[in-house]
C-alpha cells in the first residue's frame, strides 16, 4: 500500500511539473520571438523617424511587455513547484543543476528587466541611440537566460561534465556543461521556435483587423507581411535545428509511445507549417493582406506554433523517462520524501488555476489591445497623451 500510494505521488508530481512548465513555456516562446521583431522595429524607426514605424514599436511593444509581465508571475509559480515536489534532484545534482539556473537569475533575468524598464520609461528621455541600445540588451539578455535554462536542461537530459562523489553529482568541467551535445541544436531549435511562434501571432492579429476593416488597415498589412517573413524564416531554422538534434539522442530515448506520440505529432504537423510558411504564404506576401476570404484561416493558425512547442517539449522529457538525470538518477528518486497524492493534489489544483488564471489574463489583455489597434498606446506615450483614468464613485 505504501508503495502503492508513493506511485500515485509520483505519477500527481510528473503531472503537476507537466501543467506548470507546460503553461509557463507559452510566455517564453513568446517572449523570444518578440524581443528580437520589437528590437529590429525600433532600429526601423531609429534610422527612418517615420511616424508609422514608431506606431509599430510602440504597438507591437506594448503586447511584448504585456506578456513579459504576466510571464514573470509563471516563472515565480514554476520555482514553487521544483522546491515543493523534487527536493532529491537539489540535494544529488543541485550543484550542477542550480548552477546555470542561479546564473540566469542572478545575470540574466536581473539584466533583461533592468534594461526593459529603461526602455519603457525612458522614452523621449534617453537619447535615441542609447534607447535604441537598451532594447537590443533587452533581447540579448533574454537569449542568454534561455541559454542558461536549456544548458541546465541539457544537463537531465545529458549529465556531461559532472563525475559522481559521496553521493552527490560534482561539476569537474564547466566547458562540458555548456556545450553540451544535447545543448547545441536544442537552444537554437528554441530560438526558432519562437520566431516561428511571434510570426504567426502577427500573422493571426493582422489578419484579425484586416478582415474587421477600419482606417488601420495600412498598419496591420505592413505587420502582416512582417509575420509571414518571421514565420517562414522561424519555421525554416526550427526544423533545420529540430532534426539535426537527432544526432545527438543516446540510445533508448523515444522508445516508448509516451515520449513517441507527442514527437509524431510534432514532427508531422512541423514538416505540414513548414510548407504552408514557406511554400504558401510567402510567395503570397504581398497578396494575402488583401485576401480577406484567407484571412480566417490564418487566424486559425495562429495556435498551431504553442501547440508544437508543447508537443516538442514533451517528447524531450517523457523521451528520458524514468530518468531525472540521465541514467544517474530516477524520477522516483528525485520526488521529495514524504509527499502524499492528497498534498501533491491540492498543490496541482492550486497552481493550475493560478497559471490557467495568467494565461486567459494574457490572452485577454492581448486580444484588447489588438481589437483597439494602434491607437491610445500607453508604451511611448507622454503625459499628456495617456488616456485619462475614469473615475469611479
């Protein structure tokens, strides 16, 4: 029986991390794929001064830091969860483990919000150059914390650079961790993704305004060409890293119909974007804007990115199952001693809602500003052009 109910914590514990980072990756993917678009506007704008370049910026902007702010609280939920559930992964590899973790905290993450908030607030203050500049750092210090995180989830998947003493896994070569073999294609495999997955919400938004009519339509075909570029160029690399990751997969992995479905999935509905990105709707660049009768298609679209995203992460973590750490140690072994179902239950409902709960926040705040368009923007606007608070009595 006590077997029995330690089995039921488990399987609860594998689902809860599922959900939790699960929910949490949709922000980052996002947020990747946005940074490098929103920086490149801004440089459009910076060397131009055109007027409907700094809407672009400060349009597309504004959805990027919308999801940065409420992806931050994901990310606080996902700490909660690895101290709650997999305390025997801290004390075996957490000084392999927690190493790049701690550094894309400490360096990364600081950094990235450090220099977000110049950019937000520091519009018509910083000169334009020096502005311009803090919105590159903004995305190269989100690559580099997506750098840190996938080098600590190379490390699961391949224990490189770390030899066993007393019990405990012991890092012996740096050089090793962060080159890792599963780390090479897997980070820009991601990066791609994201690409892939901004892309396409450009793709979808536009296509939703454009279809709606309305004295914006300029703005959003501009934004709708911009998406199919980032789509197909996202979706290309994505694949190209995707199955140049095949290399490097030990032996064992994907064998069972767990880790496989998740990864057919991915791979069949990938190679399908791949040509409708780059075979369909980007020889069409310059017409679909226009096709309004595409335009409800393209919006249906939009999700498929999230969705392989998902599947293709997935299939990385069921593929080493039961290994936590790849063959050093089990998932069993990683759960925290003396969790019960009823407690790991009450956590995954918790955080489940909680994280449900930012999503539909996300996605509403998202859709709101999409439906008002690129009018009464709060990023970039002065005092004096801000939208007065309504009072209530």
């Amino acid at each position: 029986m006590k077997e029995l109910t330690r089995m039921d914590a488990l399987d609860l514990a594998r689902t809860q991390f599922a959900v939790t980072g699960s929910l949490h990756f949709l922000f980052v993917l996002l947020t990747l794929g946005l940074a490098p678009l929103v920086a490149i506007m801004h440089t459009r704008w910076t060397l131009s001064g055109a007027p409907e370049h700094e809407r672009t910026v400060r349009f597309w902007g504004q959805v990027y830091v919308t999801n940065y702010a409420v992806g931050i609280v994901t990310g606080l939920v996902m700490e909660f969860q690895f101290g709650l559930s997999w305390s025997g992964l801290s004390r075996y590899a957490g000084d392999v483990f927690g190493a790049p973790l701690a550094m894309e905290t400490l360096v990364a993450f600081f950094l990235e919000s450090t220099f977000l908030g110049l950019w937000i607030f520091g519009w018509g203050r910083l000169p334009k150059w020096l502005h311009l500049a803090c919105i590159w750092a903004v995305t190269l210090t989100a690559y580099a914390s997506a750098w840190f995180i996938m080098t600590a989830n190379s490390f699961l998947q391949n224990p490189a650079g770390a030899v066993e003493r007393g019990g405990r896994l012991e890092l012996v070569d740096a050089a090793a961790l962060f080159t890792n073999k599963t780390l090479v294609f897997s980070f820009p495999h991601v990066l791609s993704a994201g690409l892939f997955t901004a892309g396409m919400v450009l793709v979808g938004a536009s296509a939703y305004r454009l279809r709606r009519g309305g004295e914006d339509a300029a703005f959003f075909t501009r934004s709708m060409r911009t998406g199919i570029v980032t789509a197909a160029l996202g979706i290309t690399l994505t694949v190209g890293f995707g199955y140049a990751q095949f290399g490097g997969i030990q032996e064992g992995k994907f064998k069972g119909d767990t880790a496989a479905t998740p990864l057919a999935l991915m791979m069949d509905v990938g190679n399908l974007m791949f040509f409708v990105a780059v075979f369909l709707m980007l020889p069409l660049v310059r017409f679909l804007p226009r096709w309004r009768w595409t335009h409800r298609l393209l919006m249906i679209l939009t999700p498929v990115p999230f969705v392989l995203a998902i599947c293709g992460w997935l299939a990385r973590e069921l593929g080493r199952q039961p290994w936590m750490v790849w063959k050093k140690l089990t998932v069993a072994d990683a759960m925290s001693p003396g969790l019960t179902p009823g407690m790991i239950t009450v956590s995954l409902v918790g955080f489940t809602a909680v994280l449900g709960l930012l999503a539909l926040t996300d996605y509403a705040l998202i859709a709101r500003l999409v439906r008002r368009g690129p009018r009464d923007l709060d990023l970039g606007a002065a005092a004096e052009e801000r939208p007065a608070p309504a009072l209530s009595y």
